[in-house]
C-alpha cells in the first residue's frame, strides 16, 4: 500500500517508552516520515508546546503520567493546544470518562489494547479534517457575527414562542437607548405601545404557520426614552440555538414619513394657490380685459397718450394670465405625480 507522504508533526505524551515505540511502528506502516516528538512528563510537554505552539498537527495524550492525570490532565494540555487536535490515550476501558473526555474536547479516545495501524492513521487523519471544518465553522460564524454586529441598522433576534429578545447588536443598543443586558431582559411587548399589543399577538400567532422570508412590514415602536418611533422591520425566521427564533432588521422610517408628509402638504398648499389663481385670480382678469375691449370699442378716436395707455394695461393683463396658465399647468403635473404615488 502507497504510504502518506505528508510529514506530519506529531507529538506524543507518553511515559512509557514501550508504548511509544509501539505508537512510533504503527505510524510506519501508513506515514512515510512522520515528525515524532516524545515528552514523558506534563511539565516537559508543558515546554515543548509552549516554544512550539503551531508546530505540531497532532498530539497523542497519554491519561497517566508520572505528575498529571485524568481529567485535570486534559484540561491543562487542551488549553496549552489551542486549535491542535489532541487524542487520549489510555490502558483502562472507561465508556463515562471517554465521554466526558470528548465533551471536554479531545478529538478522540483510544484504548491502547485495540490500537491498530489502521486505527490510528484514520484517528489522525479524521482528527485534522475536523480541525479544519471546525476552523472553517468558526470563520463563518465570526463573519455573520461581524454583520449582525457591525450593520448601521438595528438588528435583532427574538424567540418566537416568548418573544424575548435573545441577541441585539450594537446599532440597536444606540438607537433604542437600552443596554444589551437591558434587552436580554425584555421582549417584543416592551418596546411596543400598549395599544397595539393585540396586532402584534397576532401577527406572531400569523408567523407562526407561514414562512417568514424577507418579509416587510410597518411598526411603532418606543425608545427608552419614550419615544416613538416609526420602523420598517424586515424578517427571516431562523434556529437560533436550538430555538425557533426570528432575526428582524429595523429601518426608523420616522424622519423620512415625517419628510414626505411636509412635502405632501406643501404640494397641497401649491394647488390651492394654484386653483385661486387659475380660478378666483382669473375672473377679475377676464372683467378686466373685457372692460379693455369695450373702452376700445366705445372710443374708437382716442388721444395717443391713451391708447399707449390702453396698449400698456392689456399687454400686462396678457402677460398676467399667461403666469396663471403656466401655473395652472404645472399644477397639473403636480397632481398627475400625487395620483401616479398614489
């Protein structure tokens, strides 16, 4: 069989120099030439890992040495490991202590009487794929992490059958006045007008039996201060620990309704001005330049400095209602954009 040809840097923790070499021979048979490094005591492998903390892609961990053992064991030499896999090693058949051992978090556990070449070249090679995984889980958790926590908006994520607040981010924290600890304290009802608890019990009792993707709606919300506030939330349900939870973004819309609804009733006032101009404006015009005409046609010999007169008024009466018209028109386009909006 073609032998492994990565070098892998192994280090073994183990007192007896017969179950090294044993160790050392099972590793021959799968690794071409593996990089073995022997420690007897804790304190030694203390040292040795210490000097050379990335060094090693593996350590096998002997349960009884002459100055740790047991549990206090593993404790020490996993934190000393960072992210290096580590796999105990012992003589003594005990299935509660392996799985106490696994949860305290050694990659595996092996019993020297069953070791085998087979064995331990999978238990390496298992061993340092899970590292990687694992490495690669925690990336990704990190990145979602940083975007839930760095986003400008307020996020957060509640539990859909308490509605208790189980993550906030730090725009949230700022921009609704309550601390994180604060919020992990409160739910959903605390943060909403007493009024409108009802719409919102029903609105969860809805999420409930649909699936929540990306889905927009309109709410007020109260600050700590009291305020309220107008948001557009969007939500996605999600599991988050376990637990059937909703992660919801939040948009405080209220400057921007504020914004539209001061435009919308500027544009009200224009057409008004607009329809008193094109209407109430336009009569007395219209007598006026009727009054014009008839002067023109009851004194048809009139001195110069009259008729220059007369030229003068109408020629400002024209003038007068081509403004009214061209307000009139751009009222029009005023209230074709209200209708469109609408």
């Amino acid at each position: 069989m073609r032998k492994d040809e990565k070098p892998y840097s192994i280090l073994i923790i183990e007192d007896n120099l017969g179950d090294y070499f044993l160790i050392e021979e099972y590793l021959a048979e799968n690794i071409l030439a593996p990089q073995l490094q022997r420690t007897e005591t804790f304190q030694a492998a203390k040292k040795t890992i210490a000097d050379s903390p990335a060094k090693f892609d593996i350590i096998f961990l002997d349960l009884s040495l002459p100055d740790l053992s047991g549990e206090q064991l593993i404790v020490e030499v996993l934190e000393l490991a960072g992210g290096t896999p580590v796999v105990a090693l012992t003589g003594f058949s005990d299935l509660e202590f392996s799985m106490k051992s696994m949860a305290l978090g050694v990659s595996d556990y092996l019993l020297k009487d069953e070791l085998t070449p087979t064995i331990l070249y999978k238990t390496i090679i298992y061993s340092i794929q899970r590292k990687k995984f694992t490495e690669q889980i925690q990336r990704s958790e990190k990145r979602y992490s940083d975007l839930f926590q760095l986003s400008p908006l307020p996020m957060w994520v509640f539990e859909l059958d308490t509605l208790r607040f189980l993550s906030v981010n730090r725009a949230a924290v700022n921009h609704y006045g309550y601390s994180e600890k604060e919020f992990l304290s409160m739910d959903l009802t605390d943060i909403r007008p007493s009024e409108e608890i009802g719409e919102l019990k029903k609105s969860i009792e809805d999420a409930k039996k649909a699936h929540l993707s990306n889905l927009k709606k309109i709410f007020r919300h109260r600050k700590k201060s009291g305020e309220l506030i107008t948001v557009e939330t969007t939500v996605n349900r999600l599991n988050f620990n376990g637990k059937e939870a909703v992660l919801v973004l939040v948009n405080d819309v209220t400057e921007r309704n504020k914004y539209i609804e001061t435009v919308e009733k500027q544009n009200q006032t224009f057409l008004e001005i607009a329809w008193i101009q094109s209407h109430v404006v336009r009569a007395p015009l219209a007598r006026l330049l009727g009054l014009v005409n008839l002067l023109e046609s009851e004194m048809p010999d009139k001195e110069p400095e009259i008729n220059s007169l007369m030229g003068f008024i109408k020629d400002s009466a024209f003038e007068l209602d081509e403004i009214i018209r061209d307000i009139s028109k751009k009222s029009e386009i005023i209230e074709h954009l209200d209708d469109n909006d609408n």
